[in-house]
C-alpha cells in the first residue's frame, strides 16, 4: 500500500471542514510538496485588488492572496517562484454564472 505524500502546509480534513463552514468554497493549490488554501474573494477585495492594479499590476494578486488566504506554506507568499505560480491560478477562484440579456 502506497503511503500519502505530505505537503508542506497541509491541514486535516477536519479543518477544511471547519473552513468551509467559515467560507464556503475553499480552494487548494499544490506546487511540488508544498500546499496553500484560499476562498473565494468578495467584491471588495476583488474592488481594492483592481483599483492597486491599475497602476502597479503585481499588487492585484498580492491582495487577492493576502485577502483570500486561509493556511498554508508561507513560500507561496514570500518566495517569487511560488507567488507567481499562484497568482497564474487566482482567475479560478472567481467562479462567473453565465448571464442572458434578451432585447423585449
């Protein structure tokens, strides 16, 4: 029997289902053995996120991140190679519903 590779940062089903609870969907990104777990961000993050972005494009994923983390290794927030493979991921954590417009 194969044994599960741990990952850095890694937490108990337990706390995911507390997390949960907490925000709803929580979503994990996995990077070699290391791991992170975000929420989705709300509208004001993603309104603070866009407005820092305008003029400096790197600050709109680090206030995602910073306002979307839960747990999880610190290298994805302070090693580049780590942050910059995140924030390749962090258009799927806002979940778009498919909208119709009819002219009546």
């Amino acid at each position: 029997m194969e044994e599960k590779q741990h990952l850095t940062g890694e937490a108990t089903e337990t706390q995911i289902a507390v997390w949960k609870e907490k925000y709803g969907d929580i979503f994990q990104v996995i990077i070699e053995d290391k791991t992170c777990y975000l929420h989705k961000p709300d509208r004001k993050t993603l309104s603070a996120a866009a407005t820092l972005g305008q003029t400096d494009p790197m600050r709109y994923n680090e206030v995602v991140v910073n306002n979307c983390w839960i747990a999880g290794a610190e290298e994805f927030k302070n090693d580049d190679s780590y942050f910059f493979a995140l924030s390749e991921k962090l258009i799927e954590l806002v979940e778009l519903k498919t909208a119709e417009i009819k002219k009546l």
